[in-house]
C-alpha cells in the first residue's frame, strides 16, 4: 500500500445543486444528504461548507471550491421538510466568508429565496399532490435564520419547474421565468422595526464623523445613509468603492458602530463576527446614470438611487433582503429612504449599480409602532448544475 493512500483519507461525495437564485448563487442542500454529524449547526457543518465552498481562501478567489469569489456567490442552502405548521420547507442560509475560516448564520439571503420553492419542488420536498401539472406551485418557507414566512409563487409547466422565460432581472444575464415572492410579515409585531425608536438617528462614528442614518430591521437590519453626507452621489458603481481600502475601512466602521447602536452587538469587537448583518447602504434622488452594463438610466424611470455594502464590498445589484428594506423604509414618511424617494411611498423603483428593481411594501401604524404586513418583488431562478459534491473526508 502506497503512503499516500496509508496518510490521506479519499474525497466522499455528497448530493447537491447548484443554483442561482435572483442575482446570487449558491449551493444547495437537501437536510438529509448531508453526513448525519453536519445534519445539526456546529463545527462539523460549518467545516463542511467552508471547504465545499472553497474557503478560507488567502488567495480571495476560492479557486478549490464552488464560490464565485464574491459575496453574491459564496452561499450555502440547506432545505428540509418543514417542522412549522402550515409551511412546506424549512429553509437555512449560510453565509460563507471567503477570506476567513466563518459561516454567518444571522440572516436571510432574499436572492437565493427564489430558488428555495424551485428546489423543494424538484427534489421532493413538496408533496406531489401540491404541485399542478400547469399553472403556479405556491411554496410557503419558514426562513430559519430569521424565523418568517416567505411565500414563492413557482411557476409550473407539465408538471416540472418552470426556469426559462422572458422575465429579465438586471444585474441577471439572460431571461428566466419570473418568480413572485412575498416576504410575510418580515419584522413581527412584537418586534421594533426602528430598534432606537428613531425614523432617524444621529450615528456618531469615532474618527469619522456624525451622520444621519436610518436603522430598520426588515427583511435584513440595515443602516441607510444619505450619499451626500458621506461623499459620495448614488450613482457610484463597483469599482468606485471597491478599489479604495480607505473607504471600505470607513463603511466597515460606520456598520460596527451602526450594529452597536441596533443591539445587535455588545461590544465593537464583535462585528468582526458578524459579517453578514446588519448591511449598510447610502441613498439619493433619483438622477440618470449608467448602469455596469452601459445601460443608460433616466431619473424618470426610477424613484431613487440606492447602493449598499454586502460582506464588506459594494454588491453588484443588490441584496433581496436589502430590497425588503428599502421597500419597507420608503413606503414611511420620515425615513431617509422616502426623503430620496421625495416622499413615501407604498411601491418604489429604485436605482442599483446593475439596473433597476421595484418593490413594494403594505405598512401601518399602530400605537405609534410602525409594522409591514409584506413586502413583495419578482426575481428568477434556475439550476445551474446538479449531482454531488466532493469534499476530502477528513475536511470536517
């Protein structure tokens, strides 16, 4: 026997797809195919899609894994059969780190929301008799991170998942089939939308500044920033941000002191660990601008300009669970989302690096707490590839 079949263990392989969904990809998992010890959160789990993946990955291109080398495309799903009442799946995301050894576990991914009801269908996680041989397959997901409702309306033709179509989604390259999904309820009524209690809030940022920000949670806590103040005018696009180390330094303060303020940290030194929450994104009025395509976009066709941060870079559409807060922001007057909106509104186009998107949202107030009974957008979805994945045995 050789001494590398004596030393090293041989790669196992695990079932898997791999999909896009809106504008990210991931790769996903049914529940039950993992290894029973990576079927629970801890260690072994994390290992697992660190190495699928292909992270950490010093060289930042994840080269020896299925990652794409950017936030949009280094992503985990893992779906089951749901344990909520009246809900079809349960669906986990993960949001894999490219440089570091890290899942983060502390939100949604709104994009990959469009593929869950497709892959539930297509891998048997809907009972047969939910699924019209012509016509929509209506998939209501219980977002684990969050703990929400998330209903997909699927298409279906003969019987299988409908991918292809005339759908187009900027930031997306070809046409799909459109898939409409509403984020139910995204922030509950027992929750406080504005954590400070505050439409909006003076965020002092020690060696920066002091600035005016929003800070919500729906769909994903979020601190909205006006592009004036942080000099900047809404119309930048990737390269403008993404090339400046001292600017993504800044952003990355202005989001730990941000996610103090939230709560949703208790010490600074702990937004290290946290990469995936809160986001944070700047706002303006609407002004014509090119998109990253060349595409020429007139200040008529949109409401207002929004760029926002994922994983410490300028993403390059943007984020579904960042669209359910600007839709849940701009539609309250106040916010400085519905200021760039010149106004709130129930139902937005706003301006991304890659296009365009709308989003509308149904809000109240009630005793003087502001709730948002859903938000809702079109996105698409299509498998990419599907089979298994292979990992060294001895990975995690």
């Amino acid at each position: 026997m050789s001494q590398i079949s004596q030393v090293y263990k041989p790669q196992v392989k695990i079932p898997a797809t791999y999909m896009r969904g809106g504008t990210s990809k991931g790769v996903f998992f049914n529940l039950t195919d993992l290894p029973e010890r990576c079927q629970v959160a801890g260690e072994a789990r994390d290992k697992l899609l660190l190495r699928v993946i292909g992270s950490p990955d010093p060289y930042a291109k994840q080269t020896d894994g299925m990652g794409g080398a950017t936030s949009s495309t280094s992503k985990a799903v893992i779906l089951a059969k749901s344990e909520q009442a009246d809900h079809d799946v349960d669906y986990l995301f993960g949001q894999v780190a490219i440089d570091k050894a890290f899942v983060d576990w502390s939100g949604n991914c709104g994009n990959l929301t469009a593929a869950v009801g497709s892959f539930a269908i297509s891998s048997g996680l809907i009972a047969a008799e939910c699924i019209p041989e012509n016509g929509v397959c209506i998939v209501r997901i219980w977002q684990k991170n969050i703990s929400k409702t998330i209903i997909a309306r699927v298409p279906i033709t003969n019987g299988q998942v409908q991918e292809t179509g005339d759908f187009e989604l900027d930031g997306v390259t070809f046409p799909a089939a459109e898939v409409p999904v509403e984020f139910v309820a995204p922030v509950d009524p027992s929750e406080a939308m504005f954590p400070t209690g505050n439409l909006v809030d003076e965020l002092e940022v020690p060696n920066i500044g002091v600035f005016q920000a929003t800070m919500i949670s729906a769909g994903i806590p979020t601190i909205f920033l006006n592009a004036e103040d942080i000099g900047y005018t809404g119309t930048e696009l990737q390269e403008a941000i993404n090339n400046d180390e001292a600017a993504l330094a800044r952003f990355e303060t202005i989001r730990a002191y941000g996610a103090l303020k939230m709560g949703l940290i208790n010490d600074i030194s702990e937004a290290a660990t946290r990469q995936h929450t809160p986001k944070v994104a700047f706002v303006a009025p609407a002004q014509d601008y090119v998109t990253s395509s060349n595409k020429q976009i007139a200040a008529n066709q949109i409401d207002l300009q929004v760029r926002a941060l994922s994983m410490g870079k300028l993403h390059h559409a943007m984020m579904g669970t960042a669209a359910v807060a600007i839709g849940t922001a701009a539609a309250i007057e106040g916010t400085l989302v519905a200021n760039a909106a010149n106004g709130a509104k129930p139902i937005v186009t706003f301006g991304h690096p890659s296009g365009t998107l709308k989003v509308g949202a149904e809000t109240q107030c009630v005793d003087n707490n502001w709730q948002v009974n859903k938000v809702t957008m079109s996105r698409s979805a299509r498998v990419l590839m599907e089979g298994w994945v292979r990992v060294p045995a001895d990975s995690f």
